[in-house]
C-alpha cells in the first residue's frame, strides 16, 4: 500500500513538474547551471571509470575467452558490445544514480526542512516545475554527451592494454571493434540513457521534494533515492532491451 | 485589510482552530501570540493558504482565499510577502540575486531597473555593499533583513513574519521589529507576526491576537495587554519575572494616577 502510494505521489508530482514554466528565461537559466552541476562535474569522474573498466574487460575477456577456436579478434569485439550495450549506458547511469542522485535529493531536501521550498510556493512560484524540470531537462540533455565520451574512453582504456601488455595485439584489437559493428548499438545506448537520467533526476527530486523532519530524514531521502533509482534503471533496461534489441 | 470569520480546522478529529473570527487592518503591526501548540503557525498557514480550513472564511480586501481559483491564488500571492522563521534564503543565489528573485520571476523589468529596485530595497533594510555575499556569508540579523528585503521587493499589500525575532539577540530583535514596524506604515501593509517574544509585542503590538488551544482568547492593542484580567493571558505574559514587575509598576503608576 505504501508502494502505491508512493507511486501515486510520485505521478501528481510529476504533473506538477512537466509543465510550462512561470518563466521561461529562468528555467533556461537554471537548466544551463544544472548541466554544468550535475553533467560537467561528472565528467571526469565517468572518464576516470570508463577507462579502467574498458582496459579490466579487455584483460577479463582476454583470459577468459581463450580458446584456438574462436578468432583473435573476439577480445576487441566483446569489449566494444559490452561499452556500446550496458556498460556506457546502465552501469555508468548506475554510478550516475549515486553521484547524481544524491546530489539532487540532498539538495531539494535541505530546501524543503529550511522552507525555502514554502518561500517559492508562497511566493505564487510552481516549485515543483521551478526546482526538479531544470535537473531532469539539464541531465536528460547532458547524458549523451558523458555516454559518448564513457563510450570512447572505455575503448582507449582497452587500446592502452593492447598497447602497454603482450595480451592482444594492437592490431587485432582494432580489427575487433571494427568487426560486425552495430551502428544501432550507438543510438540504443542512447535512448536508455534518456530514460535512465530522467527516472533519476525525477526520482530523487521525488525523495527531495517529500521530505519531512531534519538532517536525518535528508539524509534518508537521499540513501533511499539512490536505492530506487538503481532498481528502476535495472527494470527499466530490462524493459528496454527487450523492447528495442529483440 | 485580512478579515477571518469563524475559521475551523481540524487535525484528525482534533480541532486545531476553533472558529476563529479577528480582522487584521492595513499600517498595523498585527501580533498573533500563544503557547507553542496553541495553534498559531497552522492559523497563518491558512491565512496563506498553505493548509485549507474546513468551515470560514478568510477574505483579502473583500476576496475570500477559500473560493478563489488556481488562477487568482497565484495572482493573490504575488500581493504577499513572508518573512520565515529562519529566513529561507536560497542558498544558491548572492544576496542580491535573492532579492532580485520575485523580480525575475513576476516583472518585466529590464536587468538593470531589478538590480536597481532590488539594491534600493537592501538599502531600505540598511544593508550597503553586500549584494555579491552568499546568504551563508552574513550573519542571522543580516539574514532577516535581506528576507524582509526580498519580501518588500514586489511592493506587498500583505506581510507575514513567522517568529521574526527568533535566534536573535535583543538589540537584533528590537532592529527588525523596528524595520517591519516603518516598512509596514511605509508601504500601508497588513502586516501579521506570529510571536511568543513579549519585548516584540510591546514594541509592535498595534493590534494583538492571543490564542489558547485553537481558540481566539483575547484581541486587543499593546497598551491594554498588561492590565488584562484575562486569566490565560495573564498566565501566557506573566510567565517571566520582568514582566509581573512591569505589570506591578504598571498598576502603581494607575494607583497613583487615580
């Protein structure tokens, strides 16, 4: 019952927050500062794991898929499929949900228990829209742009093993990814990480917006955010690969 | 002018508010005062229209707040200005970007006329130079008058203060009382306080409202407060020592008048 609920309070607050803002000029404004909070700040830290997570697969593929039966390439290929089809999508968004996430319930929290929230509603101003659209259209927008970059860091991470180790050679790395390349595989990344970043901004700007009490409860709101998005990111990748590789 | 007639409100079967009936007039400085619990904060919520009454009537000018649509409520709010409890200042925005901020969202001003409206209200307030500090930069005092800055901004015909006083010192506290007191006859604002600090009722209180338990007990001016044979008034003010002896001084002053 409790779940329903939630569920119910998480749909009326979403109407509330997809509508057309009181000013438009604002939004745009603090849509441009959410990119830079919560998109450009993140980047460094998706480069830093893309890279090591492209070079480990390439090492973990490597030893594991040793066999004189299939062709030397296989190294390259399986670590491009896995950075183009879950990694650079659902696990980067995962991270994303504990970074991102927390950022945005912590923050929307602490302006609800010091009334800043009440001061905008007083003030005749949609909080909802005003506080929670500019996270969800800043990050919706900037996520392609860090699955790109996760995307391409992940297969130098994996170049800079062919390199730097006797593991596989260059050659047959690059030849691996060139092989039965999917251009889909691109455009499907991407599409689950739009869904993905708006069920993370909204989530935790649900968590946020909701919060009743203190620090603790902030806290809590912030914890329990992180949980439901990643379990939603998991369902919805179910739902998603289902829907548009099958 | 801000009239409430018989205004009820419940709290799962409890009555929070019992049919309360006062009038709040514009150039005063109206006190609303009682215990904590006395049901004080959930009254202004409703006369804000932050929680629904279940029975009254709470009418702006003639307007009652209950009947308006979503429309005019949002209209309405742009005729308010609140003062909360620990400010709520956004933590994001300087000093000056705050007080810009109901400019931004509700006029047509250009860039420079709100910087400049916004810099003339931080003056009102007697703060100079300041505007480029984030609100956690400046201390509670400064915090409250940049709030009241913010809430001048749009011109108000309504002011609330939620404990405007609290966490200040005494000189602070008689600043502010003093600053809301001239905004108010200034701008000919309704303005309602909601207090439990007695040195801000005999400051500002033009028109005292005290609540016990829900219920309108006693509504009168500052000047009537001290001599008052209401029993839970006398219980609610002469709760501290300085104020029994202002009260006795009080009397023998009257005694020796007589």
């Amino acid at each position: 019952m409790s779940a329903l609920n939630k569920v119910g309070e998480y749909t009326l607050l979403m109407q509330k927050v997809l509508t057309r803002p009181d000013r438009f000029r604002e939004t745009c404004k603090q849509i441009v500062r959410e990119m830079n909070n919560l998109g450009v700040s993140s980047i460094i830290i998706v480069l830093i794991i893309s890279f090591f997570i492209g070079a480990v697969i390439t090492i973990q593929i490597r030893l594991r898929v040793d066999n004189p039966m299939l062709p030397k390439y296989t190294t390259g290929l399986v670590t491009r499929d896995i950075l183009l089809l879950e990694f650079s999508s659902t696990i980067m968004c995962l991270l994303l949900a504990g970074k991102v996430g927390s950022n945005i319930a912590s923050e929307i929290g602490t302006m609800r228990i010091t009334e800043q929230i009440d001061a905008l509603d007083i003030m005749g101003v949609n909080s909802a829209n005003f506080l929670i659209l500019p996270k969800i259209v800043g990050l919706v927008l900037f996520s392609p742009i860090l699955v790109i970059f996760s995307m391409i860091i992940g297969i130098v991470g994996g170049y800079m093993v062919s390199i730097f180790t006797d593991l596989i050679t260059t050659d047959n790395y690059l030849y691996g990814l060139q092989t039965f390349f999917v251009p889909f595989y691109i455009k499907y990344s991407i599409i689950k990480t739009l869904v993905y970043s708006f069920l993370i901004a909204s989530i935790a700007g649900y968590y946020g917006y909701y919060v009743k009490g203190g620090s603790l409860e902030v806290g809590k709101a912030s914890t329990d955010s992180v949980v439901m998005s990643s379990i939603t990111i998991l369902i919805a990748d179910l739902v998603l690969t289902q829907l548009l590789l099958t | 002018m801000i009239e409430l007639k018989s205004v009820s409100k419940t709290f799962d079967d409890k009555e929070v508010l019992k049919s309360i009936s006062t009038s709040f007039l514009p150039g005063q400085t109206n006190l609303v005062i009682g215990q904590s619990g006395s049901g004080k904060t959930v009254l202004m919520k409703c006369i804000i229209g932050l929680m629904t009454p279940e029975k009254g009537e709470i009418n702006y000018d003639g307007r009652n707040l209950l009947n308006m649509n979503r429309q005019e409520t949002k209209m309405l709010r742009r005729e308010i200005g609140m003062l909360f409890q620990n400010s709520a200042l956004f933590d994001s925005l300087t000093v000056l970007e705050n007080v810009m901020f109901p400019l931004n969202m509700f006029s047509n001003m250009r860039y420079k006329e709100r910087a400049e409206r916004a810099l003339s209200c931080l003056d009102r307030v007697n703060l100079h130079d300041i505007g480029h500090l984030s609100p956690a930069e400046i201390s509670g005092g400064m915090k409250k008058r940049v709030a009241i800055a913010r809430a001048i901004t749009l011109k108000p015909k309504y002011l609330f203060c939620d404990e405007p006083n609290s966490g200040l010192d005494p000189k602070t506290s008689i600043v502010i009382d003093q600053l809301i007191k001239e905004i108010t006859q200034e701008y000919n604002i309704t303005t309602i306080i909601n207090t439990h600090d007695m040195n801000s009722v005999m400051e500002n209180g033009d028109n005292i409202v005290f609540i016990h338990e829900g219920k309108l007990e006693w509504n009168g001016s500052k000047d009537k407060i001290i001599t008052s044979s209401n029993k839970k008034l006398n219980d609610f003010i002469f709760a501290s020592n300085l104020f029994k002896k202002v009260k006795n001084i009080e009397i023998g002053l009257m005694e020796d008048e007589g």
